[in-house]
C-alpha cells in the first residue's frame, strides 16, 4: 500500500488534499444510470465511491443525472429512459430477439461516443469504468490511445458462472477489483498476471443507523423487509421470501423495490398474503435508511448474489437478517442472522420465525462497521495510487 505522497516524473505535486484540488491526480469514473436509478448497486457504488474518493483525487463522475458536485452528465441515453417504450408489446416481440436487455445496450451505444470524447478531451490519470463492458469499452479505446489505465470492479462477481467476468477481462483492465478469494482465484485462471485486489462494499454508517425517525406501513407486526428489483428473470428470487412469510401467522412482508414484475409480485402478495400483512413499496434513495429502521428483520433470497449492499444497509440499521447459505452471505452476515436453504418454505418460514422471536444474540450494526464507505474508499485510494505510479514510473 501506498500511504505516502507521490510526485509525478515532473515533480509536479498529487497531493490527496482537496486545497490542492489541481493539483492532485485525475480520476473519471463511468456510470450513466447513476443519478437515475437509485436502487441498482453499481450505480450507489460509482456514486459513493466518487464521494469518497473526492477527498484525495479530482474526481469526476460521469452520470445520468445529477448526484453531486463531482459529476457531470455522460451524454447518452440511461436504461431506465428507454425500458418503457421497448418493452411495449410490438416493440418487445422485435428487439428481444436480438437481446435479452436490449435497454442496457441502448446506454453502452449512445454513451460510448460522449464518453470518450470527454476522456480524450480532458486529460484523466485514470478511467474507472462501473457501468459493465459499456464502460470497460470507453476506457479501454482511451487506453489505445493515450495510455490511460484502467479500474475496473466486477459487480457481478461469478454470477452464470463467471459469464461477465470471463467477457470483462479480454478489456485487461490494469487492476480488477473483486469481492472474494474465490471470484479472484477465477479471474487469475483465466489471466494469470492480470493484477487483483479484494475489497468489499461500502455502507454509510452515519446514514444507516437503527437511531431516527420510521415508517407507519400500516401493517400487522411484525414486518419483515425485502429490498430487490421486480424481475421474476432475476437471480433476487422474490417468491420465495412471498411464500415463505405467508407460512408465518402475524408478520407481513414490506417488498420495497420496483421493476417490469411489480403488478406479478402484488398479485402474489394479496393472493398469499392479504392488504394487511403485505405492501410493494418504493422510496428515494435518501429515504432508505428510514425504510430500515422502521422493519424488525430483512431478507433476500437470492442466489449468487455478487455482494449486496441490501444486507450491510441492513445490518448497519439494527436489522438480523435471514438470507440464502452460501460463500458470500457467510462473509457478509456472518453470527448476525440466519442462512438456510431458502427454496424450502418450511425452512425458511422456520428460520425468519426463530429471528423474529429473539432468541439470537445478534449484534449486526458491529458486524456492520466492517464494510464502513470510509474504510473501503482508503482502500480504493491506494490501489489507485499503485495503479497510477506503475504505469507513470
């Protein structure tokens, strides 16, 4: 790690102090859907990270909309603009053919030009692209011709089977940042000198706190959360929290979330669950730890989920958590809840029972300041400053 000052081969000064903002290195990060959606955790990640690290670099974002004094509008066209209108019946029929997220490729295509004029035109020390191969594609065309170098996090982790990742690494990024040993032992696999680092998500402790105000939700007590996309295509599984909670004779579930789904899982929820025990809810990014704090346990059954900034919002409001058994939930939610096999009703409904009636000593806010955005955001500034003075020196 890299604690100390660096000069550049010219002896001018990349202080990491913000009264010498000119003076410090350059950092673009890549993400047109933040600023627009705000519950997708690549795009929470880009933003806060460029937060963080606007402490010790000049950093910009390019976003889809506003989201700080560091950001600037990317120029295309964000996903969320245009899921309506190609998901209309006689649009859907056509372009599905082609692509299972037609919407996704419509914001790499529209942004890549702006994108990358704005890096050839605007000297940057580093290109961090968060927005998949759309952005990894922009940075590494830079690269080709300026020797720009590039870091890249995969958010999708070993998801259908390090399908994304395996893509994402004919980019070579010069540092790939992953969540686990397991997702970097596969990435070297394929690469065997390709440079990686590990480092978890990031959760505001100062925002998510079980202290403030909360919701009235007008249901039965006691509720149990959910927070997930409303995609029954998804790997969040949704139904299954649904039809577990239904085996439970008080709680209600609050599904707080949206998606081309949404009026399927309302229909499920009434079906299993009735008005007054389950609500389908969506909330401001800046609302959320109010959300939180007004829930007694989360959940969220899915699978392979690549990290899940869900869990550590959660933990860090108070909440024990219930969620599927695997690698990474272990890591992540360690002694603060319960993992079970959540494709069972029985098993599941048994474990969100045996948290809701306390029988756990459960610290999760502790556990929660593992993953604090100050400590992961030191940890990004001196991969960076590794990255930097290698491909300088």
């Amino acid at each position: 790690m890299i604690q100390e000052l660096i000069r550049s081969t010219g002896d001018r000064l990349k202080v990491n102090n913000k009264k010498n903002k000119k003076d410090s290195y350059k950092i673009t990060i890549i993400h047109p859907s933040a600023g627009v959606n705000w519950s997708g955790g690549s795009e929470i990640f880009a933003i806060e990270i460029a937060r963080r690290l606007s402490t010790y670099f000049d950093v910009q974002l390019l976003s889809g909309a506003e989201c700080g004094d560091f950001s600037r509008i990317s120029g295309g066209i964000p996903r969320a603009y245009t899921y309506d209108l190609i998901n209309q019946p006689l649009i859907k029929n056509f372009v599905h053919r082609f692509a299972n997220h037609p919407e996704i490729i419509i914001e790499h295509l529209t942004n890549f030009l702006p994108c990358f004029i704005h890096c050839l035109t605007n000297p940057t020390d580093l290109i961090f692209p968060c927005n998949d191969y759309g952005g990894l594609a922009v940075a590494a065309a830079v690269r080709a011709i300026k020797g720009t170098p590039i870091l890249y996090t995969e958010h999708n982790s070993l998801l259908a089977q390090g399908k994304c990742l395996t893509r994402n690494l004919r980019f070579s990024p010069d540092r790939l940042i992953v969540y686990n040993d397991k997702t970097a032992a596969f990435a070297r696999n394929i690469k065997s000198k390709q440079q990686v680092s590990i480092i978890p998500n990031g959760v505001d402790l100062e925002k998510f706190t079980p202290q403030g105000s909360k919701i009235d939700f007008g249901l039965n007590k006691p509720i149990v959360l959910c927070v997930a996309s409303l995609n029954r295509n998804n790997h969040k599984r949704v139904d299954l929290a649904i039809n577990a909670v239904s085996h439970l004779p008080q709680a209600s579930l609050v599904l707080c979330g949206d998606g081309p789904d949404k009026d399927y899982f309302q229909s499920e929820g009434d079906r299993l669950l009735g008005s007054n025990r389950f609500k389908i809810c969506t909330f401001p990014f800046d609302k959320m730890p109010e959300v939180y704090r007004s829930a007694d346990i989360f959940t969220l059954p899915s699978i392979n989920e690549p990290f899940g900034f869900a869990y550590i919002e959660a933990m860090a409001s108070g909440l024990p958590v219930v969620a599927t058994d695997d690698e990474m939930r272990r890591y992540i939610i360690g002694s603060c809840g319960i993992l079970c096999d959540v494709t069972n009703p029985q098993i599941y409904a048994q474990a969100l029972s045996q948290v809701l009636q306390a029988n756990l000593q459960l610290n999760p806010q502790i556990n929660a300041l593992r993953f604090s955005w100050d400590a992961v955001a030191l940890k990004y500034r001196d991969v960076i400053l590794n990255t930097i003075k290698k491909i300088y020196s």
